[in-house]
C-alpha cells in the first residue's frame, strides 16, 4: 500500500472543497482560524508516518480531546464509567440540552458536550487534574514535549461558555457530577484548548489501532475496551452526522470545532485531516472529504 501517494491524494482531492463551510466563530479566539489550511497524517502501528499538506501545523483539538479523556478514565477507573453516560447516537447536536432533561442528567454518549463533561469529572476524581493527563498522554504518545493547552483559546471558551455551563449545571442538577461544576468546566475547557498537529494526534491515535498498546509497548486498555471505544467513535465520534461520516469514511473517527478529524484504522494505523472550515454540524468539510477521498482510494475503511 502506498500511503504517501494516497494521502497526496487525497488531500488534492480535499483541496477543491476549500472555500466551502465556516470557520467555528461561537468561540471567538477559534475565529481567526485560515480557512484555507489543510492537511492529513497517517501514522502505521509500527511507528512510520506518512503526511501532506499543513500537517504539522498545530491547530485547537476541540472535541478529538473527548476520545483521550474516555480512554484515560476506562484505563483508570474501568467501565463504572457507563453507568454515568450512555453510548447511543444521540441524532442531536454537539451541544444540545434536549435529550438531558427526559434522560435524568445521563448524557447519551460520551462524544457530546454533556457527555465529555461527566468524562471530565471522573477523570478529574480519578486523577486530580484530567487536562494534565490528557496533555502527558498525547506528548508521549507524540513524543512531542511541546503540545500545550492554548490558555486564550480556554479563556475564550469559558467567556463565552454559557451553554456548556448550563448543561454541567444540569447534570449536576440530577447529581451526575462529584466536582464543583466550575472546577470540571475549567478542565474541559482547557483539555479542549489544547493544540496539536495531525502528526501529532495520528501518532497519539496510534493505540485504538494496536488494539489498547500505547507507543512503549504498555497495554492502556485492554483489546475488549479498545474495541468499545472504536465502535462509539464510529456510532457517536461525529455527533449527528455519525451516520454520514460512517457512509462516506467508514472509519471510526472523532471531530472537533477546531476543524480536525481523527480516525483509527484497526490493526493497522490512525489518519487526522484537519482543515478549519465546518459543515453544519461542526465536522470540517475538506477534512471528511479528504477521508473520504482516502478509504475510497485505498478500501481502508472497517467495511
Ligand atoms: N464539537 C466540539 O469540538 C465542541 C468542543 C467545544 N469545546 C465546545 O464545548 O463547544
């Protein structure tokens, strides 16, 4: 298989769709993202990388940071996690407070705002500070010491925050959260306000493909957890467009506002295209479309 040649690929065919959707702009320091930027990594389990485009550019990783926060919390407390947060589509947008009120505070699936934030508070009781580990996992696994939290962006987002405010106040409402509400606010803003490159997050990817085996050969997750969290990517990671992205990439995968997409490759690799303007449900048009284009290609999809 010739990766190089299929990335290239697929991030010319992705560049004809620059121009098409929007940037993020509800938080105001995503806003002067370039719409124009684009690129695409794909990392092998055995540690190539193959890239294109901008793909060591790093950019905001938004809601991709919701996949390291699930799997730090099953790798530290296990699966008492499900009975705080379900994992059904929720056909809803990221940030929707709808299904929370008739469902008692239990957030349909961990890829939502509401569902992130009860991962966040776990994680926090479970750790003492989930934006740290978060952080130390994805350098480690990127090995690169540089990745950061981006502290205007976290600001920003907590300015303006007023709805992920209410949905954390919500939850906590039906007692779904051991934090104060700031406290997990603050970390989610902050795990979700760090930046990275594709290079980067196709690296730290890495280990959904190996079956739960980080970068150093450690086992994170066992083989059963790291297939659970493979099939809620698929069936949750791209919010009301699962079903869309599974049709067209058929990988699974998770987005973000910041215009990233992270998809894992099962026993054989991750792949993140990033491009920072979005379709209507805040996955990047030239991102998915360079997927698109490259399981297409190559008939690397889980199908
Ligand atoms: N879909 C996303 O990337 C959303 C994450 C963003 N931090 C928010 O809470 O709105």
């Amino acid at each position: 298989m010739n990766y190089q040649e299929l990335i290239d690929d697929a991030v010319d065919a992705a560049r004809t769709h620059l121009g098409h959707g929007r940037v993020a702009d509800y938080i105001p320091a995503l806003a002067c993202a370039d719409p124009n930027a684009i690129g695409m990594a794909l990392a092998t389990v055995d540690g190539e990388v193959f890239q294109a485009g901008d793909a060591d550019r790093p950019f905001s990783i938004q809601s991709i940071s919701k996949l390291f926060t699930l799997a730090l919390v099953l790798a530290e407390g296990g699966d008492a996690l499900w009975r705080r947060v379900g994992r059904e589509p929720s056909g809803n947008p990221f940030n929707s407070l709808v299904q929370l009120e008739t469902e008692h505070g239990i957030p349909r699936n961990p890829f939502i705002n509401a569902g992130a934030i009860v991962v966040t508070d776990r994680l926090l009781g479970l750790t003492g500070d989930a934006a740290e580990h978060v952080r130390r996992f994805l350098r480690s696994e990127s090995e690169n010491p540089n990745l950061a939290t981006n502290a205007a962006i976290a600001a920003s987002e907590a300015e303006h925050g007023h709805r992920n405010a209410a949905l954390a106040h919500f939850i906590a409402s039906h007692g779904n959260l051991d934090n104060d509400v700031d406290a997990v606010l603050a970390q989610y803003y902050e795990h979700c306000a760090i930046e990275a490159s594709c290079r980067d997050l196709a690296l730290a990817g890495r280990f959904l493909a190996r079956h739960g085996v980080r970068a150093d050969g450690e086992r994170l997750l066992s083989r059963s957890e790291a297939k659970q969290i493979n099939a809620v990517l698929l069936t949750c990671g791209t919010y009301d467009a699962a079903g869309e992205f599974a049709y067209r990439v058929g990988l699974p995968g998770k987005s973000g506002v910041g215009g990233g997409v992270l998809a894992i490759m099962p026993g054989r690799g991750a792949v993140c295209a990033w491009s920072p303007a979005l379709d209507p449900a805040g996955n990047s048009v030239a991102a998915v479309a360079a997927l698109d284009a490259f399981t297409t290609a190559s008939g690397l999809s889980v199908f």
